[in-house]
C-alpha cells in the first residue's frame, strides 16, 4: 500500500484527479480541492426539498398582501413589490450612551441599524427564475433605491443587500423576499474583501475583478453564462459545489452606477443563473445570495467592483448537502468536484425552466 500511494504521489500532477489547494484573493484564503473523492459513496444526511404546490395567496402568510404580519399590523393590499422593516430586526436604530471600560481581551462596541424586508412580488408561489425579468428588473430597481436611501443616513456604512431561498437555508417563509441590513460597521468578510480589492488596486491601478473576468472570459472553462454587461461563473476558488458569482464587465463600485439597460442586463442574468439552478435537480434550487459592493462610509473606493454571490448547499441531487464541519471548520474550506466541472454541469442545463 505505500508503493502504491507514493507511485500515485510522483505522477504526473492532474488537478482534475490530484487534490490541490486554490487561492481566494478576495479573502485572502485558500481552499482544499480533493476531486479524487467525488466519487465516494454516501451513507450521511440527506435533505428533503420537496416541491411545493404554494397557492397565489397563502391566508396564513404574514407576507403576503392584505394578511396580518406577526406583529400585529396589516399589509397593505399590494401589488408587485412590497417594503417593511423588519417585525424581528437584528439591528435598533436608537443611538445608546456607551462607556467604553474594556479590555483586549472583552472588546464590544453597541451597534446600530435597519433591516428592512422586500416582497418581490404579492404572488405567493413565484421564485426569482419563475419571474419575468421586467419584474426581476423592478426588484434590482428596488435594491438600488434602497441602497442610496439607507445609505444617505450619517450613520449607516454598509448595506447588505441579500436572499435566502428554501427551507434548507434557514428561510422561515416561501413567500418571494429578499433583505436587507444596513449598518453603522463595515462586516468582517466585507471588510476583508475591501482590504484585498485595495491592496490590488494600489499595486495594478486596476479593478481585481475587472482583470479577473478579463481573465476567465479568456480561459472560458467556468463561464456560465454571457451578456453585453454581466457575466455568471463558477469561481475558481468555488467552496459550495454550485456557487457562482455574477460580476459587472464594467467597473461599476455599486448598483447605484447601472443605467435602466444594465438593471435589465441583470434582471437577465439573474433569471437565467436560478433557472439553470432550478433544472439542475428539477426542485426550487435553495442558495443564499447576496450583494457585494462599496460601502456607504462617504470614502473614495475606486477599488470596488460589484459583484453578486450565490451559495448553494446542494452536492449530488436533491437530498445530498455540502456540510461545513470537521476540517472546514477547524482548517480550511474544502470542496470535492471541481469548479470547472460544476462549470460544465451548469452550463449545459437549459434557460426553458422545466415546470414550463
């Protein structure tokens, strides 16, 4: 047995068989790829994302239009897209006096927000990729109004605008929404993104994401998808089997900067990346997304670049999940099938959504 693995160790290096590790220079981190274990049986876990046949209007659904929310008030009878700060917030608006009386190690500092709910439509059994995209196109037209309007509050640095979608991801309600915090501190994986997009930009004079895409629209083996203002790819530096990134081709610092046809170029990509999602295991695909642009400090930041993640739990069908636990936890991320083959998977899957 040891002639056997240290034969396989003097080969010649395959990083579509040879476990490898990849740089992340968006965190600054690296990941393990062990494609060689793809292939091994599965005895663990396994979820149930079972369809749903969800009517127009949920009685029961405090998001829907005209229900009563938990808190007691009453949605108005909207129609298309509807926003409210959130009943459970995680964040108060209210400044607090605060004695700073701590030591290196018991540091705290009180901190400040709004979080705010957006229906994406009053149709309770739409997703994203069953919507049309001049609908999709009014909700990226609602993150932009929000972002600008959040972030014109002295006080509020930082707008994470996001989506859980299915229960696997924690989502307590089917219902379309999205959210949003918004908050006095840049967040900690935000603010390393900004850190290396800095270090980047000073050294190149060049946007990381600019050269990066530049790069990938080269190589061609992880573009998803393709259209006049956005690219949809599988990272190279992929944790979740099917995470992809949407990135603007331009050097566009935040949603602010779109023009009507560039929110409609990414209405475009954003249908089509969850419908491809959808056929992939022929199920409402669940993922977490969210938006990475410049914070709203009131800072120069010539070096971001927007870009839109999705993280996807699926492995192999509908009931399999990537758990992060053992080694991801206590070392580094690590994945199993490779970037460039979620890349093809993803790619060959069609635009038509398969319920239509």
């Amino acid at each position: 047995m040891e002639l056997e693995n240290t034969k396989e160790m003097n080969s010649s290096f395959d990083q579509k068989k040879h476990p490898h590790r990849r740089y992340n220079p968006l965190l600054d981190e690296w990941i393990l790829v062990s494609p060689q274990r793809a292939n091994r049986p599965w005895q663990g876990q396994t979820e149930k994302v079972a369809e749903e046949n969800l009517p127009a209007h949920d009685p029961s659904c405090y998001l829907c239009s005209g229900n009563v929310r938990v808190n007691g008030e009453r949605n108005p009878d909207y129609k298309g897209i509807f926003v409210f700060e959130n009943d459970f917030g995680s964040l108060m608006k209210g400044d607090v006096k605060f004695s700073n009386q701590q030591s290196s190690f018991f540091s705290l500092k009180p901190e400040r927000g709004i979080n705010r709910v957006i229906c994406f439509s009053e149709n309770h059994n739409l997703t994203l990729p069953t919507m049309e995209i001049d609908d999709i196109k009014k909700v990226v037209d609602v993150w932009q109004q929000q972002y600008d309007d959040l972030g014109s509050e002295n006080y509020i640095n930082h707008v994470q605008i996001f989506e859980n979608k299915g229960s696997v991801m924690g989502c307590s309600n089917p219902h379309p929404h999205g959210q949003i915090w918004a908050q006095s501190s840049i967040p900690s994986t935000v603010l390393r993104t900004q850190e290396n997009l800095s270090r980047y930009f000073e050294k190149n004079g060049r946007s990381l994401l600019e050269d990066y895409v530049k790069d990938e629209l080269e190589a061609g083996e992880r573009i998803i998808l393709e259209n006049e203002d956005f690219v949809a790819l599988v990272p190279f530096w992929a944790v979740w089997p099917f995470e992809t990134m949407i990135i603007s081709k331009r050097k566009a610092e935040n949603i602010s900067e779109f023009s009507d046809f560039e929110k409609i170029s990414l209405a475009e990509m954003i249908k089509n990346l969850t419908t491809k999602y959808d056929n992939l295991f022929e199920i409402s695909f669940p993922y977490s997304a969210g938006i990475h642009q410049s914070p709203t400090d009131g800072k120069p930041h010539a070096e971001w670049h927007f870009h839109m993640h999705f993280y996807p739990p699926l492995l192999r069908s509908a009931e399999i999940k990537k758990f992060m636990v053992g080694y991801e936890m206590l070392a580094e991320p690590q994945r199993d099938i490779t970037p460039e083959q979620s890349a093809v998977i993803l790619k060959k899957l069609s635009l038509k959504h398969y319920k239509s």
